[in-house]
C-alpha cells in the first residue's frame, strides 16, 4: 500500500462549508472560491469540474509560501483560536530565520519581515488622518448647510467662507435660506429659519439611516462595542470591510451634520480599524495570520482616538484599558507610533484652519484650591448618577426597539428623532450650533471685557444650560444605538459640560458674595481668577463620560492632552475615579459598550468577568454528545459525508472508540485542506475507499495492512495521510478543574476551546461560547450541589452556525455517538444534544 501524505499548505481562500454541485447549479453560477466541495468520487463529472477550474480559479489550487498556513474564509461570530494562530505564525518566522542559503537574500528577507509592522502602522496612521479631514470637513459643511451656504462658493463652510468678515459680526458671502428664498420681516424669517433647520436635519439623517440599510447594516452606531468583540476574538464578517468604511464615513458626516445628539469621535475607532484591516491585506505576514492582524487592530484604535481628541498618549491607553484584550510590549510602541502618525496628518491637513485637531481644544493653566474639592466630588457624584442613570435607560430603550415593530423601520426612526431635535435645539442658543463649538465655549476662561454670552452670570444664561444638559441627556438616550452612524463621547462631554459650568458659576457668584470668608483665603492674592465656570466645565465633561464609559485613566490623559492643563490632572483623576464608582452602584460593573455587547449577544469574554462560586469544568460538558475522530479507519467518502452533516468547526482524535484516549485535535479547515491538496495532486490515485490516516501513530501499521477491499472501491491501494494537519497537543483540564481555572485559562492565553478528560479519556470539550453560556444561566440552573461538584442541570441546543462537535468512530463502516460518561450516571434524565459554537 501506497501513502498520500498531505502536506501543510495555504491558499489564497478555501472553505469550510460544503456546497454541492448541485445546488451551484441551481443558481446559474460557476463554483466559486467559497463554493469549493471535494468530491471523492473519482471520475465523476462534478469532480472533473470543479478540477478543471484550476485555472480559473487559482486561489484555490496554487501554493502559498507559507508552507504552514491554511486560510480559509470564517463564518460569521467565528471565534479565532489565537493560540493555534501563533503557533503558525511561530513556524512561519523559523522558516524565515533558516534562509534559504543566500545570506544577502536572507538579510534583506528578515529586514522586510521586521519592518512590515511598522510601515503597516504608518500607513494606517496617514490614512486614518485623511479620512478624519475629510470627515471634518464635510461635517462642518453639512452643519452649516442647516442655515444657508457660501454664495458663489456653496462647498465651503460658515468658517471657511466668512473668514475675513469674523470682526465686523456679519458676512454679506453666506446666505440664509430665508434670503434665497426673499422672504421680508423678522418674524417670516425666524420661521424660515426654524423650518429649513427642521427640514435639511430630517432629510441628512434619513438618508444616513437609509445608506446604512442599504449598504451596510455594520455602519450603524459606534462601533466600539464590536471592536471590542473582535479584539477579544471573534470574527464578524464584513464588519471591517471597504465598503464598510466607505458607508460609515458617509454616513457620519450626515449624521453628525444633522444635529442629532451623537458624536464623531467614538465612529473614528470603528473607521480606524477599517483602515487597519484593509492595510492587513496589503502585506502577507498579516494577511494570513488573525494573531499578527490583532496587533494592527490595536493599533488603529488608538488611532482613532488620536484623531478625534489629538491625543496620541490617550489613544495607546484607551487601546490598553478599553479596546485590546491582547497588548505586548512590541505593541504598545507601534500602536503610540500610529497615534503620532495619525495626530501629526490630521494636524498637517488642519481641518479647522486654526491648527487644532478638535474644535473644542483649549489651553488652562489654571492652579485649583483646596476648597474646590467639594464641588469637584459633588460634579463626580452627579456624573457617575447621570451616567448610571443613562446606562439603564438607554439599554431599555434599545431593548423596547429591538423587540417592537420600531426595528423595522430605522429610516422612519431617524426622521422622527432627527425632527424632534432640531425643533428642540433651534430655540436654545447653547444647543443650535455644532457640540464640538458649544464645548470650546463652555471650556473657555472668561476674561474681562468678553462679549460672550456665556460669560455673564444671570438667571437666563443658567436656565438654558441646565436646560441644554437635561435635553441632551434625553435626546441621546434615545439617539445612541439607532441605525445610524453614532458616537458617545462628544454628547456625554457636552452634558458634563453643561452641568459643570452651572456649578463653576454658583460658585463663582458665592465667592463673589462672600470674598472674605475664611474658605476663600487661598484667593486673596488673585481674586478675579479664584474660581473658574471653564475649569468646572472640563471636569464636568470628564465625569459624565467616566459614569457612561466607565473610562479612568485614557479619560484623565485625553483631558490632560486637550487642555493642556498639567495643573488639572489630581481634581481630574479624582472626579473620574468618584464618576464610575457611582455608575457602577446604579448601573452595574459594565459599561455602556460592554451592555451592548450584551445586548447584541456578541461571544465576547470580559477579562473582568470573576467567577464566586464553586464549580467544576465537568458542569459546563454536563450532557453533550461527542463526536470525535478515531486514528484510522474512515474512508474519504465518509470523511465528506461527516462534513457535510456536522458544520462543526473541529473534531478530537481519539485512539480508538472504547478507550477514548486522546492523541490530538484536527480542525475541519484543515481536513478540507487536506483533502483538495490530496485530490489535486493525485487525481488517478485515491478514491471514495481511499483510507485516510489522521494520527501518525497509526501510518505504519496502515501500510502493511492489505486493503484489497478498498481497492475495489477505487481506492487503488492508497491510503492518505493527513496526520501533520493535526495538533498533536491540545491543551487539556480535568473534569474536576474548576471553573475560575478553566475561566483564566481563556481569558490569558485567548484559547478557542479546552478539551476535557479524566485520566487520559475523553470527557467533552469546552468552547468559549460554551463557557459563556454557562456563566450566563441562572445559578441554579448550572448545579444545585456545588459543595459535591456535582451536576444536574440541563443543556440548551444552540446556533449550528460556527460549531465544534465530535464525531466517534468505534467500527471504520459506520459512526457511533457515544455520551459523556457524566451523562449516563444520570438516570432517568432527557437531555437534548448539545451543540458547541466555537
């Protein structure tokens, strides 16, 4: 007897879904890269096809350099198995440092290798920052399109246009609506006014709502949330895709422009990280590799930040403390190199035409005193309750949506709540205008002899703000998570905004009706700058956002690097630290975006998340049915089959079905892999009754092994060994392993799945989903015996997309099922099949 060994190979795409040929003809199209189906039947009109499109399709049939790397599109919320990945990505740089021979060609190899990672950032860097100009630009444009346009030059904005006429307090180059249209009388144009306000902001956010529905549905809302999902793991497909990119800056600048209470500084992570894939592809190493993408993943989001704050340093540590779930060393040192690169092109271009990055940048330098603590923790605490309070009614909010006819009508959605703010903000000075320029406003020290509104302290001006802050908290609960483009920091800031500069200003008022009172002694010697309404303003906005986002640090450096206040960095810090403490005791432990992640039931695994109670890893495989693969002993045609039956992502290899004993874990894209490289090599020697070895234990004693039975079948005496596809070592807990150690398992090495056996045999397998699921169900539903570590609940079948079960094989002609031993110890229970999502 022959043997096929298959050795490990990459294409460019293949699949693991299995697509009959009929079916593809059925839909009156050629087989495609992800339609690729092996079929074993040796001359067999629908394998002659599928091979005689080699050439037409060489993605599929040519060799990859990567002699290690087997790529394949995943399905949709694929977990990655990072740890498998690395161990490719380990094999492809001991390749790279063997050489091929020629020490000039190995030296240039391993430069271009080690520098790739820092051109790719660069690139992301240069690219982030010119979207982020052109996403200014046009936001401030379609802002300004609310009110009127340039005459003779209707592409520039209000800024842009009248900049020469700033002093004299009219420009006679920008035109209202209500003199385009001739309308006469203060009264006539006020209401022009109003109404084209009301009209242009429902028309820009229907059409956003619209170009999300239609085009890309991942576009809408912040995006966060699904980083966050996809750096702890996850695969979503099209998420971080061009056309993705495409539809999210669009639609942002609509949005955004319309006036609706969201911002533009959360989208930019999502935008970011789009740049961040689309460079991927550019270069090999990261191309194949989900380990080595991760790391430019990280990056972009912290370039995300650095564009929407011009804070680089902010934008590592939100990366570090927010977004990434895996941050080395190495990383850390191209992820501030993206920032830089990011902040300095956004900068260059100077989208504002005054050389700040945000409108709403200031420079403080003011020295705080001792007895505005008080009014600094009494900002936190009102923060983390408005933060809190915001979490709670916007997740019901989204969950009433979700679960009513509204989900079913996003445009209609937006139309309705883009109407309603604009007829809310038009009549409030401090609302009407863009959020970025209202913050610059409320940040800005008031010196004497200002003309601003805002500076004079009376009634009026303190109406209007609490106002504007009540409203605004209203308007986004009910804004954040609609089917637009949306983001949360710049309102959250703008309602900290609101209230802070309300209390700065009582402050003031007291200080100025009572100077000489002892608490005021530190302000003697400066009296018209002992207490600041801009100052209260920026801890104001620092503390909402801290109680929705539940940020700490990265929020205290984003405040420090956009005021440039050193001096502000202690009352800052400790407004934040009150901030969330509050939130969490009225809104939970989680933050806005990982309630999200809730909500949408993303397979995301919190590093925070702990588990208080006794239990053992046996609870989680309590009633699963495995399936695995024996040594030998399958033919191809029942290889194909059990593919085809089971959309499973994996398979255990077990020495044989009595035993159990276990000798390795093979994944199903290797298998498919496998199978066409082997098909495609030797086309006249294997056949449906071609044996196919998976555990190199087993190869010798195959080959001396008469196969005559085969042979008939069209085997020919072959046998096909795909035993180096296999992890020879897949890390493995005892059944009696607890939970909290089965849970830090996944969380620090970033594992896709835990096989679970009990002296050698084979118990059951615990994926990520698996191990969410179980954490999720009501505790007693989980065991009623902790103390014993015994199990008796039921399981719950789940999405068969994107699943690990386990196929036995006792006999080589037929599959047997055979149940955790945990299982048949309970008598009398009905249990239905388990299924395991990777």
């Amino acid at each position: 007897m022959r043997s096929v060994r298959g050795r490990p190979g990459a294409s460019n795409s293949t699949t693991s879904s299995m697509v009959s040929m009929e079916e593809m003809s059925a839909r009156g199209s050629p087989p495609s890269d992800e339609d690729f189906v092996v079929d074993p039947s040796i001359g067999n009109p629908k394998w002659s096809r599928i091979h005689n499109q080699g050439a037409r399709f060489p993605s599929i049939f040519s060799k990859s350099n990567d002699e290690h790397t087997v790529h394949t599109p995943m399905q949709d919320f694929a977990t990655i198995d990072w740890v498998g990945d690395q161990e490719l990505s380990q094999r492809r740089t001991e390749q790279l440092h063997e050489g091929t021979g020629a020490w000039r060609t190995d030296c240039w190899l391993l430069a271009w290798d080690q520098s790739q990672g820092w051109i790719a950032v660069a690139l992301i860097g240069v690219i982030t920052g010119i979207i982020a100009w052109a996403i200014d630009t046009s936001v401030q444009w379609i802002t300004d399109l609310k009110h009127g346009y340039c005459y003779g030059r209707p592409w520039l904005s209000y800024e842009v246009c009248c900049r020469h006429f700033q002093d004299e307090g009219r420009c006679p180059e920008f035109t209202t609506w209500a003199d385009y249209f001739l309308v006469h009388g203060s009264g006539p144009r006020e209401a022009m006014a109003y109404g084209s306000y009301v009209l242009v902001a429902v028309v820009l956010a229907m059409t956003s709502a619209w170009l999300c529905r239609t085009f890309a549905r991942y576009a809408a809302g912040s995006g966060i949330p699904e980083i966050k999902t996809i750096l702890g793991g996850t695969h979503i497909n099209r998420f971080l895709s061009n056309w993705t990119l495409l539809i999210k800056a669009v639609g942002l600048s609509l949005s955004v422009g319309s006036g609706l209470s969201l911002g533009k500084e959360g989208p930019y992570v999502h935008v970011a990280s789009c740049v961040g894939n689309m460079v991927s592809r550019w270069f090999h190493k990261f191309r194949l590799h989900e380990n080595k993408k991760r790391e430019l993943l990280s990056a972009s989001t912290a370039a995300g930040v650095s564009v929407a704050f011009g804070a680089p340093i902010g934008g590592v540590l939100f990366s570090l403390e927010e977004a990434s779930y895996f941050f080395p060393h190495k990383v850390m040192w191209r992820t501030l190199f993206c920032a830089i690169v990011a902040a300095l092109t956004l900068q260059t271009m100077d989208p504002h035409g005054n050389g700040k990055i945000v409108m709403f940048q200031v420079d403080h330098h003011h020295v705080w005193k001792w007895f505005e603590l008080v009014p600094f923790l009494f900002i936190g605490v009102l923060g983390g309750v408005i933060g809190g309070i915001f979490i709670t009614l916007n997740l019901k909010w989204c969950r009433y949506r979700r679960n009513s006819s509204m989900k079913d009508w996003p445009i209609m959605e937006a139309a309705v709540v883009a109407g309603l703010t604009a007829i809310f903000q038009f009549p409030n000075p401090y609302m009407r205008g863009g959020m970025g320029s209202m913050l610059s406003r409320m940040f800005q020290d008031c010196k004497p002899g200002s003309t601003d509104t805002i500076c004079v302290r009376n009634m009026v001006i303190y109406t209007h703000l609490l106002i504007a802050g009540v409203l605004k908290i209203a308007l986004t609960i009910f804004t954040f998570g609609m089917k637009v483009p949306s983001g949360l920091f710049v309102p959250s800031l703008y309602m900290g905004a609101c209230f802070g500069r309300v209390v700065g200003m009582v402050m003031q008022d007291f200080y100025v009706a009572n100077p000489d009172w002892t608490v005021f002694h530190e302000c003697h010697h400066n009296p018209t700058e002992c207490v600041v309404p801009g100052v209260y303003a920026i801890v104001g906005a620092a503390s909402v956002l801290s109680g929705v986002t539940h940020m700490t640090i990265s929020l205290v450096v984003i405040m420090f690097e956009l005021t440039g206040g050193l001096e502000l960095v202690l009352p800052v810090l400790v407004v934040v630290l009150m901030s969330k403490w509050v939130s969490e005791l009225i809104g939970g432990r989680e933050s806005i975006y990982e309630r999200h992640i809730e909500l949408n039931q993303y397979p995301f695994l919190d590093p925070k998340l702990e588990v208080t109670y006794p239990a053992r890893s046996r609870a989680v495989i309590d009633g699963q049915q495995l399936q695995v693969l024996t040594e030998r002993g399958f033919r191809i045609s029942e290889v194909q089959s059990l593919l085809e039956k089971y959309p499973y992502s994996g398979f255990p290899v077990v020495n044989d079905g009595q035993n159990l004993l276990v000798i390795g874990y093979i994944s199903r894209k290797c298998i498919g892999w496998a199978l066409q490289k082997g098909f495609v090599e030797h086309t006249d020697e294997l056949g449906p009754g071609t044996e196919v070895v998976f555990g190199s234990g087993q190869r010798e004693a195959s080959e001396r092994e008469s196969t005559k039975d085969l042979a008939n079948q069209g085997g020919q005496d072959m046998i096909m060994d795909i035993s180096e596809y296999m992890d020879p070592a897949p890390i493995q807990v005892d059944a009696r392993t607890s939970i909290n150690r089965v849970l830090h398992l996944f969380k620090s090495l970033g594992l896709r799945y835990l096989l679970v056996s009990q002296g050698g045999k084979l118990q059951g397998i615990i994926t990520r989903k698996d191990l969410l699921s179980f954490l999720q169900k009501p505790r007693h539903l989980q065991s009623p015996t902790f103390a014993e570590g015994s199990i008796q609940g039921s399981t719950e079948g789940s999405d068969d997309d994107d699943q690990m079960a386990f196929t036995e094989r006792k006999k080589p002609a037929a599959m047997v099922r055979v149940r955790s031993s945990l299982r048949a110890k309970q008598k009398g229970k009905a249990h239905g099949p388990r299924a395991h999502a990777i």
